[in-house]
C-alpha cells in the first residue's frame, strides 16, 4: 500500500513537471507571437513610410534638375556681365551675381536634403531586412513549440494503432503535426495577404465617402461606394475560396458525386491535366464523416499523380452501393514500387490511415513505368 502511494505521488509529481513545462512553452510562444505581430506592424508601417520617401526622392530630383538648369542659366548671364562689365551698370553687376549665388545656394540645399533622403531610406531598408528576418524567425519557432507543446500533451497516441514501430509512429506523428502547423501557417498568410488587407483598404476608403460626398457631391460619393463593392466583392471570393479548401461546402449542399465532379473539373482546368470521371451507380447520400474521407483520398490521389507521376491522363472512378462505397483512381504515369519506402514520404501511410479509419480496405497496384491503380473499398453499415 506505502509502495502504491509512493508511485502515484511520483506520477503526480510527474505530471506537474509536465504540466509546468507546458505552460510555461505556451507563455513562451505568447511572447513570441506578440513579438511577431509588433515587428510585422512596424514592418508594414516602415514599407509605406519607404514608398513616401521614394516619392520624395523623386520629386525632389525633378526640382534639382530643374535648378540647375537655372544655376547654368544663371553662371551663363554672370560670366558675361563680368566679361563686358563695362556694358553695364553696377547694379546689373550685382544683380547677377546675387542671382547667380542664391541659385548656387538653393542648388547645394536641395542636393543635401537628397541625400538625407536616401540616407534615410536606406536606414529604413536596412530595418525592413532585419524585421523580416525577425518575422521569418519567429514564425519558424512558434511552429516548432506547437511540435513541441503537441508532443508534450500526447497528441501522438491517436495513431499508435497505426504504426507497429515506435520509431516510425514518432516520425509520422510529428509530421502530421508539422503538416497542420504549415497548413495554418499558410491559412494565416492566405488571410492576412487577402482579406485582411482588403478589409483594412476598404476600412480606409469608407472613411473618405463623407468627404468626398461634402467636396464632390452625390454622384461621386455612389462612385467610390461602387467601386468598394467591388473591392468587397472580391475579397468574398477569396475568403470563399479559403472555405473551400478547409472544406468544400458542395459535400453538404450537394452530395459527394457533384463535388468530385466540379473539384475535378477545376483542377483539369488549372494544371491541364486530363482527367476522366465516372460515377456508377446511384448518387446516395453517406454519413458526413465518410464523404469527406473519400472526397480527400480522391483529392490527395489525383494530387499525387499530377505532382510524381508525371501523367497524360488520370480517370477517376467512383461506384456507391447500398453495402460499400468503392473509388478507383488510375493514371498512366511513371509509376513506383508501392513496397519501397521513402525517407520523409507519409502519403501512403496517410491515405491507410484515413481509409482504416472507416474499417475500410486501401489496395495499390503500381510498378515503375507502368502507371498506378489505387482502389479503397469502405462498407456502409446501417
């Protein structure tokens, strides 16, 4: 009974270093996060403040140009007063060479402030490349701690079913992790980049519809409400567009076969990919959960073909039945040896994965140079 007690207080202790080691990684990349966002406001900020001065600089050359054309000008006239100084009176003299010298004057003043101009914008240059740098940085560590954090609080017990080696479940765990830190690391960029921005323009624009209705009137007001609808317009379709690639809201508006069909479409249409699709059968509805496995086992497999295999042509076949729901992907690519295993690719491992999560049967038929043949059979029950 002591021993028992002593284990568990053990444990206990265990799991409160555990739970310190945590918190205290997730305070760290709160700090790291918030450095992040300071440096990339500081960064948009000195980016536009870099597009003001470019402006300067060149309105500034223009203006210098223009007064040496003046200051020779003006040389011009003083060299020949002073050369026929006799032709003139004292106070023509004078007025020459004053001119000549207040041009020589403005020249030198406008030539120093060019070049604080761009003393300056190189300083604001410089700091841009280190604020990247820090941004880059700071992106690349909090991924790691949300490895690390995942790692720590045992995310890596959902697929020790799956992988016999402890090793090779460690390596696959942590690249799933590693694959859904980047996707939300690219769904934060995609978001910033375009709608975030797009809402931020339009914030600003809005603000000038009251002056420009008190300036212009009416008509030039509905102009620029206009034109923002279509700035908004946009950055609909954009987010929608993000939507989908989360999840295709076609899978729950139309069913599994409609959304294959129009996916398909669309990626024949942006790689010029051949693809042929059939649907055998009778277009049934199928528990959420198993139309969106078999939507993305046929998406990573017609992905895969076009990014290795190296195809002319993918068909693409899919046959619902009242007990089981079969889908075929077949191209006629390079090929591979489906028994060979390569260092750091879990696509296959992933798709088995996905497909034994539903009970169901993944089969792959492949050789080099002679194409691939996937097949996953998953049994509908009740």
């Amino acid at each position: 009974m002591e021993r028992q007690t002593e284990e568990r207080s053990a444990t206990e202790q265990l799991d409160d270093i555990l739970n310190s080691m945590v918190e205290t990684v997730g305070q760290s990349k709160e700090e790291i996060f918030a450095i992040g966002e300071n440096s990339r406001t500081e960064y948009d900020r000195l980016k536009a403040e870099t597009t003001q001065l470019q402006s300067k600089v060149l309105s500034l050359l223009e203006k210098t140009e223009r007064m040496e054309h003046n200051s020779r000008f003006a040389r011009n006239r003083l060299a020949e007063v002073s050369k026929h100084v006799s032709n003139y009176s004292d106070l023509q003299v004078k007025e020459a060479y004053e001119i000549a010298n207040d041009y020589q004057v403005q020249l030198a003043v406008l030539r120093q402030e060019e070049k604080q101009l761009r003393e300056k914008k190189d300083n604001i240059e410089r700091r841009l490349m280190n604020l990247k740098g820090t941004l880059e940085k700071a992106e690349t560590i909090s991924a790691q701690i949300n490895v690390v954090i995942h790692y720590l609080t045992g995310d890596l017990q959902n697929i020790s079913d799956v992988v016999a080696d402890a090793r090779e479940m460690q390596k696959f765990g942590l690249k799933i992790i590693e694959a859904q830190e980047e996707e939300r690391k690219r769904l934060s960029r995609e978001i910033h980049d375009g709608p975030a921005q797009t809402m931020a323009h339009v914030m600003l624009r809005s603000e000038l519809v009251e002056r420009i209705y008190n300036e212009d009137g009416i008509e030039a007001a509905l102009a620029e409400i206009k034109s923002l609808r279509g700035v908004v317009k946009s950055s609909l379709a954009e987010v929608r567009r993000i939507i989908y690639d989360l999840r295709p809201m076609a899978l729950d508006d139309l069913g599994l076969v409609p959304t294959i069909s129009k996916y398909l479409k669309n990626f024949q249409e942006q790689t010029g990919l051949n693809i042929s699709f059939r649907n055998i059968g009778r277009e049934i509805r199928l528990p959420s959960e198993m139309e969106v496995a078999i939507f993305r086992f046929i998406q990573e497999s017609v992905q895969n073909a076009y990014k290795h295999a190296d195809p002319k042509e993918v068909k693409v076949k899919i046959e619902l039945e009242p007990t089981q729901a079969l889908a075929v992907i077949k191209d006629d690519g390079k090929g591979f040896n489906p028994e060979e295993k390569k260092e750091g690719s879990f696509g296959l491992m992933g798709m088995r994965e996905r497909v034994n999560m539903l009970d169901g049967q993944l089969t792959i038929t492949s050789k080099p140079g002679d194409g691939t043949l996937i097949m996953v059979q998953i049994p509908i029950t009740g």
